[in-house]
C-alpha cells in the first residue's frame, strides 16, 4: 500500500530562478498538500497536464526527492525514516529507457540484481523468467546502444521487476513507445494488477487509464484537485469521454488553484 | 561493502569499454614518455647532424696569411669578391652562411703581441654555424699561443693562473634523480589527473544526462555507498594513467638503444619495491583527491559537453604546481610538502635522488590523504543535494 498525506514539495527560488519565472516570490510549491491511497491489487492513475507535479509526487513515493511536510507511507515504511526499505520494495519504471549503452540487457539486470542484494539462485530464476517473458534471450548478449527502442524498454522492465517488487512505481512508461512496446508494458501493468501488486502510474494517454486504473486523481499546479475511484469518476462524467471530463476539471479548478498559490 | 562493489565493478568495466577513457588513461600514458623519448633524441641527433654536415658558405673579408688555409676543407665553401655589407645582404636573403672579417690592423696586432679582432656575421639561428667557425678560428689561435709561449720563454701554465679542480659528491643516483624527477612527476600527476576526467564526467554527469541516475538512487543503497564505488572507479582509472607513466618510462629507457649502461643502473637501483610502495601511497590519495575534486565539480553540469567546459580549464591548476616543482632551487620543505600536488611532485625526486626526509614525506602523505577525504565529502554534500542529482 502507499499512502500520501498531506504532501508537499516546496523549492527556495534562486535570483536566477526568480528571473526565469517572473516572480518576486522565496518558494514556490511543485506539489502542495497532497493526499492519496493507493491499495494492492488495484491500479491508481495519476493524471494531470505536463509540469503539473505527477513527476515530483512518484519521486517523492520512490525517495528520490524528500517531502518538505507530510508524510509517505510504501509499504508500510517512512521515506523519510527508512528509504533504503521503501526502495527495496518498489519498483520504478519510466518511458525514457534509461540504460547504460555499454552494457548487456544481462549485466544490467545483473547489476541491478546485485544492489537488491537478490540470492544468486532466485536472480536466474527471475532472470530466466522475466527474459522468456519478454524475448530478451536473443539480444541479452548485444549491448544496450545497439538494442532498438522497443528492446531497450523491455529490458527496463526486467530491470525494475527483477526483484519482484509488491509496488510499481509507472511514470509515463509509455510515452514516445511504438505500438507493440506500449502493449508490452500495458499488459504487465494487467499482470502486475493479477499478482496483487500496488501499482501507481501517470500517463497522458486516456485510451490506458481508461482501460488500466481502478482509481485516479488528478493534479494541477501542484494541487490534487479530484481523487475518487473510475467507477464513480464514470458515474459523475457518464456524459463525456474521460479526455472531455479531465480538461473541464482542470479548467474548472484552474483559477482558484492559482490565487492559492 | 557489497554495494560498494557492486558499483565499482560495473563503473570500471562501463569506464573500460570507453574508447576515450582508454587512450587517456592506458594508451597515451604509456606511449607518451617512450615517444618523447625516442622521438626528441631521434630528432635532436637528427637536426645536429644535418647541421654539422652542411656544407656553410662563408665569405673572407682581409684575410691575413694565417688563415689563407684554415678553411680548406670540403664542409666550408669559400665565395670570394664578397665585401661586409653585400656578405650582410647575402646573409639576410640566405644566400651566405657567414662573413668573416679580418680588419685592416689584424696581422700588424698579432705579430705585436696583441688580440686581434675576427668580425663574424651570421644569423644565430643558423643552428652549429658559429661552434664551427670558432672552432677553426681557435685551431690558429693555439697555433699562436704556442709560438708567444716559445718566443717569450715561459710556461703555458702562466696563461692559466688558476685552474678549478671539481669534486661532485653526489651520487650518480642523486644527480639523475634531481634531474628526471622533476620531469617525472609533472608528466604522471597530469596524467592522474586527465586519467580522473573522462570517467568522472562519463560516471557523474553521463548518468544525469542520459537518466540512468534517477533509476540508480531508487535502488535499496545509500547514496554515500553508491558516490564511494563511483569515486574508487575514477580514482583507480587515474591511478592506472600515473602508472602506466611510470612503466612507460621505465620500459622506455631499458628498450631504447643509446642509453648508457651506467644509467640503466642507476635506473635499477632507483625502482625498487620501496620506491614503488612509497610513491603509491602518495598517488592512491592523490587520485582519490582528483576524484573527488572532479566528481564536485562535474555534478554540478547537465551535460557531458557543460563537465567538459567546468573541467578543461582545472587542468592548468593542476599544472602549476607541477611545473614549479620543476624550477630549480624548489626543493621538499615542511611548507612545501603541505601544498598539493606541489608537494607530491616535489616528494618523488627527493624518492628518486635517495635524498628524501621521512618526516616530510609522512607530512606529504597525511596533507594528501585529509585533502583526499576532505574533496571526497565535498563530492558527498554535493551528491546529496537533489537539485545536483537529477536533471
């Protein structure tokens, strides 16, 4: 389970920050007062326009990024008080294929294995399955920069569920994947779902959310303006197409986030 | 300590796989001494003979019968009909090597005893040109020596009042030593420290840019675990270019022909295990210092071409210090020996010469490894910051 309450992430503005955004302002808030659940077995959308905080919020959810007030629960464990133990359960996957080009699909994998300290035995076993899973024994052997896009990114699902995490972690793991690929990951998110995993992912792309979440949320500006389940978020826009409910959202809540900030 | 590994195992073979990170850290280093080597002494003998053989075309201007003969001889080409100032212009468009002017009054002040003055016009850089004119002009001028010595009875060593009789009480190995091993250090401590560039830009800033940071910090490892693999990458890289400088050299002088036996001695007592242990201990510190220092500076870019930019211009304050202690009369002192890489220059003649203080070089090794630890926390508080972790 993850659990966000009343989150913030507050950025001190720098004389050339202050500049570049045409503000007089110390701070600015890149996530203000955000709370959220989201509960194994299901999967929770977390939506919103580009820059509107759904990046900052998976960071903080995966430690990368510490909250400046709140408090965020992975599993049960503090990301202030225990990040090592949050990370150790979660898995993070993005759209950009992050890899080392001079290495193997293999070594990488490896190297991974061997920072989640996995057994040498259970590591080949999951190797062994993820890679059949996902056709990487063919190219395990190539190194990264000479892999296409779509082989790049099945290798970044190997590499963040190599240690069979119970929390996913899915920030745009689609964008900018051909068809096939963004199929891949969209049926591991149904898998991961199956195996009662707690999957949290944002996305631009309604046709997925649509098709994946059990429950969403919505941000804008930093602030979390609709969080409910698809199945009252359907019930309350049975007249519109989930694309159409979003921007009247959004839109609807725009002004009064801004005079907050 | 597994983590630790982990990520200087996979550091070390990402950084092994870089064709820039080799031929900086491997290739360059060792070739870089030999080549110098072998090709400045082949081009020196090279240009000395071809200037010791050319045929110099000189013009005589009064030549007085001492010296009707002197330049008989099938390297000196005599044109004649040349006055000064047509020999000055010939000289100036490359026409003529020299003109060699005796005045009017010559023969009259040598046959009384007196000097007589031997105008000489060439261009200086005309390279061995006046060595061998001079070197005829003094075959007559012992020639005249010797018959004022006859003509006036008295003995030769009456010309040379005082004669300087020269002790050198240091050893080959000390000479040798003060002479390579200031040029010694100046190549290895550029070489650690170039060593240190590419893989701490490849390891930092490589990571930022292409995002494989933002994976690596949601791994169960602390980022203090995770910087300590990175910097032992860089710094074992560097380390590898400082001794590869060292084998380089060493190599060089036992293949390379027209190296005199007694230095090749001299050069086998010199690496012996305790100069090997000795210099060691002071390079390990310096490359983790280097790593450190660049692995601060370069996580503060956001791209490879911006490290590139931060680092290029650290490399001349690296050799500074270096290259005083190349300068004569820059000696290891308890000053000198607390001011870094200066000091670790400075150290490694003193190794080489047999000369070094102990207590000053235990003061070198503990200066080199405080800045060490002290560039590696900095390198720390910096990987800590979010703003400089991601992009």
């Amino acid at each position: 389970m993850i659990e966000v309450q009343n989150v913030s992430k507050q950025y001190i503005l720098s004389k050339q920050q202050k500049k570049e955004l045409e503000t007089n302002k110390a701070s600015v808030f890149a996530v203000n007062n955000v709370s959220l659940t989201c509960t194994p077995g299901k999967v929770f959308s977390l939506l919103g326009a580009n820059g509107a905080g759904k990046t900052t919020v998976l960071r903080m959810i995966s430690t990368i990024l510490k909250p400046t007030q709140g408090i965020i629960l992975v599993g049960g464990e503090s990301v202030i008080d225990n990040p090592e133990k949050v990370r150790s359960k979660i898995g993070f996957l993005t759209g950009s294929t992050n890899l080392y080009d001079k290495l193997t699909p293999g070594e990488i994998v490896k190297y991974f294995a061997d920072l989640y300290g996995l057994d040498k035995a259970i590591f080949e076993q999951r190797k062994d399955m993820l890679f059949t899973k996902l056709n990487i024994h063919q190219f395990s052997k190539k190194r990264i920069a000479q892999l296409s896009t779509g082989m790049k990114q099945k290798v970044s699902i190997a590499r963040s569920m190599i240690h069979d995490p119970q929390i996913v972690i899915f920030d745009e793991p689609t964008s900018g994947l051909d068809v096939i690929t963004a199929h891949s990951i969209i049926e591991l998110i149904q898998q991961c779902k199956a195996e009662g995993k707690t999957i949290i992912f944002s996305s631009h792309i309604m046709s997925e959310v649509e098709l994946l979440c059990d429950d969403l949320a919505i941000i804008s500006k930093g602030n979390l303006i609709y969080n409910d389940s698809m199945h009252n978020f359907k019930q309350a826009y049975q007249h519109q197409s989930l694309t159409e409910a979003f921007i009247a959202i959004v839109k609807s809540n725009s002004p009064k986030l801004t005079a907050a900030h | 300590m597994n983590t630790i590994f982990t990520v200087l195992a996979k550091e070390l073979k990402v950084t092994l796989r870089d064709k820039r990170t080799l031929i900086s850290a491997i290739i360059l280093p060792s070739l870089v001494i030999p080549l110098l080597m072998f090709g400045v002494t082949k081009l020196q003998k090279s240009l000395i003979d071809k200037a010791s053989d050319k045929q110099l075309k000189i013009a005589m201007v009064g030549t007085p019968p001492l010296f009707s003969t002197t330049f008989n001889d099938p390297k000196f080409k005599l044109v004649s009909n040349v006055d000064v100032e047509d020999g000055r212009r010939a000289i100036q468009a490359d026409s003529l090597d020299a003109v060699v002017e005796f005045p009017a009054d010559f023969s009259e002040k040598i046959k009384n005893m007196q000097s007589g003055t031997v105008n000489l016009y060439y261009k200086s850089t005309n390279m061995m040109l006046y060595n061998r004119i001079s070197e005829k002009i003094d075959s007559v001028k012992v020639g005249i020596l010797k018959e004022r010595v006859k003509q006036l009875n008295i003995s030769e060593e009456a010309f040379l009042p005082i004669a300087i009789a020269k002790v050198d009480i240091a050893s080959p190995k000390e000479q040798i030593g003060k002479m390579v091993g200031g040029f010694l250090p100046y190549i290895f401590i550029i070489f650690c420290f170039m060593g240190c560039m590419y893989p701490a830009i490849e390891l930092i800033t490589g990571e930022k840019e292409k995002g494989t940071m933002e994976t690596l910090l949601t791994v169960p490892a602390s980022r203090f675990k995770i910087l300590t693999g990175k910097i032992l990458a860089i710094s074992i890289v560097g380390l590898s270019a400082a001794l590869m400088t060292i084998i380089g050299m060493v190599v060089a002088l036992k293949l390379l022909p027209d190296i005199p036996p007694a230095f090749l001695n001299i050069l086998n007592d010199m690496v012996t295990p305790r100069f090997v242990i000795m210099l060691f201990a002071m390079l390990f510190p310096l490359s983790i210092f280097f790593a450190g220092f660049l692995s601060a500076l370069v996580i503060r870019a956001k791209t490879f071409k911006e490290a590139q930019s931060l680092v290029t211009p650290m490399t001349f304050v690296i050799i500074i210090p270096a290259l005083i202690a190349t300068l004569p009369g820059v000696e290891l002192g308890w000053q000198t020996s607390l001011i870094p890489v200066l000091n670790i220059a400075l150290a490694t003649k003193e190794i080489i010469a047999g000369t070094i203080n102990m207590l000053q070089y235990a003061a070198v090794v503990i200066s080199l490894v405080v800045l060490a630890l002290l560039a590696a926390y900095v390198s720390y508080k910096q990987f800590s910051r979010e703003s400089m972790v991601l992009q």
